[in-house]
C-alpha cells in the first residue's frame, strides 16, 4: 500500500478563541493534484500556512512520506520539509536577477545547470540576466514556478497562485505548470475558490466550508453528486424547487418526485441546474404532455433573454407561484418578453435534500 506523500490528521487552529480550522483530515499522493475549494474565510489558506511550517496548529499532527514533521512538540522548520510554495503575489526579490530567484533556494556553488534547465523548461531561459520588473505577469510566474521546482520539493503548496493573470493567460501557464509539476512527481495543494480552477486541475477536490471538510472526491462525482444544497449551489448556479415528503414522493407542479428515506412531512429543496431544464413552446394555452423521464410540465413567463456566448440564459416567471427560474440553452435562444413558454425537469439531474436553506 503506497504511503501518502501528504497526510494531515485532525488539524485545528483557532484565533481569537474563533476555530478556523476545524479537526481537518487530508492526504495527497505522489503526483496527485488535490484542491482545497471554498469560499473566502473557510481556513484554505490556513491550512496552507499550517503544513508550510508558517503557523503552528493547535492540535493534530502533520505527516510527509510517512515521517512526523509537526505536531505540537515536535516542529520540524519549514525550510526542512520539502515543501515548495507558490502564491499569487509570485513574491521575486526585485534586487535579483532571474538566474539568482531560481538559485535563491539552492545550497552548493555550481547551480547553474540546475537554473538553466529550469528556465528552459518554462520557456524562461533568455531572461536568465533580467530583473523582475522587466517582466510580464506571466513572466513573473514562470520564473515563480521555477524558483519553487529548484529544490526539488516532494509537495507544491499553491495559494491561488494564478489569479493575477488574465483569462487567457491564466489557462496557458495554469495547464504548463501543472504539466511540470506531474512530470516532476510531485504532489500538489492548491488553494482555490474558484470552482473551474478546481475542475481543470485537480484530480480531487475537497470541499471546505467553516473549517471543515465537507466532501471530498473526484471533479465529475463531487459535481455529480453533491453532498448538501450549499455544495450544488458553490459549483454552479440552481434552481432551487421547494415540496414537502409523503410517502417518499414530493409533489410540485412539475410532478412528482422521489425522496427516499426521507421522512413523511419532511420539507425539502429540489436543486437542478440551468442547463437542465428543458423548454417547450406554448400550444394556445398547451404544453407538451408528461413523460417519465421530464415529468409535467410547467408554464412561464419570459422577464429576460441574454445572449453569453456559448449559451443563451432565459429567466421565466413562473405561472404556480411567482417564483424565477433559469434556464440556460445552446447557442442563440432569445424569445422575447412576455413570451409564455413551458418547462420541463429532467428526474435524472435533480438532487433533493432537506430543507436547511443555503446558510
């Protein structure tokens, strides 16, 4: 059984008698990516600062390669964990050159190979003589990127370290460096709250709200199947559909749903996805009639249609109570205000949980 390159056991660290991480549990392997996902003031970036050797846990014990290095007694420093950092502020010493940054974390006389082949292979090895300032953003994060891979660190703790980049830009270096880092073994931490960041990169994400962990798995099952309502809502937009329990069945106006195990007068939100709600045209006064797979359908109102590019978003009044819901469509699909429109939800992309509202 391979050891974890990573392994965090019951983590907490409060401040000003406030828990901000609360009894955290993680393991990384050799070359896996995993992404701390969540929105600001979760404790991400806590526990960054925690396994870096920055801050001191109140509690629990921190594991590389199978080998204590802190708990609260036993603290091995940071720059003895083979840990390398990288953030988004890309922290160059201005006064050095590119060459000298790479070097910075090296022990020995003769690195400059060791350079070298670093700024070559991120595209940076004309700018070996160059200053920082003399350098693009993406520039900076290249050389960044080298810096931090020169020790040859065993885990890549990464603090949203591609948000100062413009879009495009930002999806070039992030695919590059993630490419290096696979190459090279290394097992990565990355700190986002950005859902797409976390999508595209990591081979799994772990969910963090209030200090806690509150599903971990892999991009397609924790988007698949989210753990609560606050989970479905953090990776995209829902519509969210209110009924109440009887017999494992709740009614709405667009049929009937299943909710097993859930106890009778149990109320509960029905979440579905923009993107999966299917829309039909009005029949003077008609829709289309039911079927298993979409149920009942609907009738609304148009209040907005907007174009996005890849997909068209259209807002509908709903005839049953007033309420608003989105539907997201393939390309160009502008029907005009005013345009009664029907509604349709596919069973099979309906979460249902109990009510807890979106905290």
């Amino acid at each position: 059984m391979q050891i974890p390159r990573l392994e965090i056991r019951d983590i907490v660290k409060s401040f000003d008698g406030r828990v901000i991480v609360d009894h955290l549990n993680l393991t990384v392997m050799p070359g896996q990516v995993t992404c701390l996902l969540g929105p600001s003031g979760c404790g991400k970036s806590t526990t960054l600062r925690i396994i870096a050797g920055v801050e001191m846990q109140d509690s629990g014990t921190i594991h590389v390669d199978g080998q204590l290095v802190c708990d609260t007694v036993h603290r091995v420093p940071p720059e003895g964990r083979s840990i390398g950092l990288m953030f988004q502020d890309f922290a160059l010493f201005p006064h050095l050159t590119v060459a000298q940054n790479v070097a910075f974390g090296l022990h020995g006389k003769d690195n400059r190979p060791r350079v070298e082949s670093l700024l070559t292979r991120v595209g940076m090895l004309r700018y070996i003589d160059s200053y920082p300032h003399q350098l693009s953003g993406g520039e900076q994060q290249r050389v960044a990127l080298a810096r931090a891979l020169a020790p040859k660190p065993k885990i890549m703790l990464m603090d949203e370290p591609f948000s100062g980049l413009d879009d495009r830009l930002r999806d070039e270096i992030r695919d590059e460096t993630l490419e290096i880092l696979k190459d090279e073994g290394t097992a990565v931490l990355l700190v986002t709250h950005e859902p797409g960041e976390a999508m595209r990169m990591a081979d799994e994400i772990a969910l963090m709200r209030d200090g806690q962990i509150v599903q971990r798995g892999a991009p397609y099952n924790i988007y698949n199947a989210p753990v609560d309502l606050q989970a479905a809502a953090f990776f995209s937009d829902i519509n969210v559909i209110h009924g109440n329990v009887q017999g494992a069945l709740t009614d709405t106006p667009f049929g009937q749903f299943l909710a097993p195990g859930v106890p009778d007068g149990t109320d509960v939100d029905i979440a579905i996805r923009p993107q999966h709600l299917k829309i039909d045209f009005d029949r003077g006064g008609r829709g289309p009639s039911p079927t298993a797979q979409d149920g009942t359908a609907a009738r609304g109102v148009v209040q907005r249609a907007r174009f996005m590019g890849a997909s068209s978003l259209i807002e509908f009044r709903m005839d049953f109570d007033g309420s608003v819901l989105r539907a997201t469509v393939p390309s160009v699909f502008l029907p005009k205000p005013g345009t009664p429109l029907w509604i349709m939800i596919r069973r099979d992309r309906c979460f249902v949980f109990p009510h807890k509202g979106m905290g």
